[in-house]
C-alpha cells in the first residue's frame, strides 16, 4: 500500500549567480491524499521547492521520492500523472478556452473523445461554457484563473501542484475554484498547494509547512499547530514565527 505521495530528504536549491541557497536543505513528506499547503512571506522558496517537485527545476543537492519513497521512480517518468496550475497564466490569449484546452489536452495524447467529453465537462463546472468560442484575451482576471484551472487538470491527474490558484479573483471565482479542488480530493487526488490567502489555507488544507528563507520552521496537521503554538489563525502563526519584517 502506497502511503507516501512524496518525500523529501535535505533538498537544496542554488540559482546560478547567487551566493545564498532559495532552500536550505528542507526535509517534508506528504502523504497520498493530502491537501497539503506550503505557505510562507514572499521569497521564502515556495515557488521553487514547487518548481523542483514538478521537474520543472532540479534541485542543487538532495533527493526526492515519489510513490512511497521508491528511489527507482523518477520524476519525468510520472509527469503524465502530474497537474501543475502556476501562478502566471499558461495558455494562449490568441485562443478560445476551448482551442486552449484541446491543445495542452492533445499534449498529453489523450484521445478525441476524452478531450470532448473533459473540455465539455470542465467549461460548465467553471462556468465557462458560454464563452468557450471567445479569445481569452477578452477574459477578467477570474475567467483567466478558471481556465487556468482547468487547463492543469484536463489529464485527471493524480497529484496537483497549484501556485496561487485564487490569486487576484472575484469571490465567486474562488469559491467555484475550492468547490472544485475539494471534489478532485475527495477523488483521490493529492493537491499541494501554495497561497498568501492564509484564511482560504487553514480552511483548505489538512497539513502544512511553513517555509522561511528556504527552510521549513514548522511543519504538521493545520489544527494541531494553531494549537501547539497558541495562534488563533495561521495569520497569526505566520507572524509569530516569521516576524512582522517587509518581504520583497
């Protein structure tokens, strides 16, 4: 039995250039079905440690096990099970939402009939399917992010990746993009998931870490450290353990 999703053994991460490490040798296990969040002030390595865990980067130094540590799974040989949303857009503005979605959908060899029927499925879930033959480049910011969405998840896969899904949208946006994580989890997918929303995380995720200057300072079930360390919310736990300092 698979109980691990991913695990993570003093993994560390130099851009070219710099004289400091973005991670500092982070150890973190997730286990399958988690809706696991990385949260943390802006450049503590969030966004990175993501990057590595995807194979878009490579790590400096340290490992990463998939699969219940299996040291023989690689991470490109999982891709196809894999869903990353990034923060930035990644589609084509030029495009419909549904030329978008067959063209990232065909990516992943997945069949004709499959991607009819997932386009279909996931423009009506994001309210999108009245403007499925508009160039996106007509679209508000919660539309972009919807698409955004489903674009990372048109394959069904079994782990997802999600860098500031919420980020810069409506309420309604929000709520119809967290209904629909919460259903994909109830599924069997395992979401990882970062965000400056620390009200949307402690309410989203199970488990977290909290990162700082690439290392991870605490880690653990949401409510059990709001208890450990006397915090109300994970506003105030962030303060209390990062600082009130300005981060660029």
């Amino acid at each position: 039995m698979i109980d691990n999703c991913i695990k993570i053994e003093q993994l560390t991460k130099r851009y070219s250039g710099s004289t400091q490490d973005s991670l500092g040798g982070v150890d973190l296990t997730i286990a399958l079905g988690d809706k696991f969040g990385i949260l943390g002030p802006n450049g503590a390595g969030k966004t990175t440690l993501i990057s590595i865990l995807c194979g878009i980067i490579e790590q400096t130094s340290g490992q990463v096990y998939y699969w219940n540590n299996d040291p023989h799974v690689k991470v490109q040989s999982i891709q196809q099970k894999m869903g990353y949303v990034p923060q930035e857009y990644a589609f084509y503005d030029e495009l419909t939402p549904l030329q978008n979605l067959e063209y990232f959908a065909a990516m992943y060899k997945l069949s004709s009939s499959v991607i009819a029927a997932r386009s279909k499925e996931l423009l009506d879930i994001l309210g999108l399917t009245e403007v499925m033959n508009k160039k996106v480049a007509t679209f508000s910011g919660g539309m972009k992010r919807r698409l955004n969405l489903a674009i990372g998840i048109i394959h069904e896969p079994t782990v997802l990746f999600l860098d500031e899904p919420t980020v810069g949208v409506d309420v309604q946006s929000k709520m119809a993009i967290m209904r629909l994580l919460d259903q994909l989890n109830e599924q069997g997918a395992t979401i990882i998931y970062t965000s400056h929303h620390l009200d949307e995380a402690q309410e989203f995720c199970n488990r977290i870490a909290l990162i700082d200057h690439g290392n991870i300072i605490t880690k653990g079930e949401t409510v059990q450290l709001l208890k450990e360390h006397n915090a109300k919310d994970l506003k105030e736990l962030l303060i209390n353990l990062t600082g009130e300092s300005y981060r660029d």
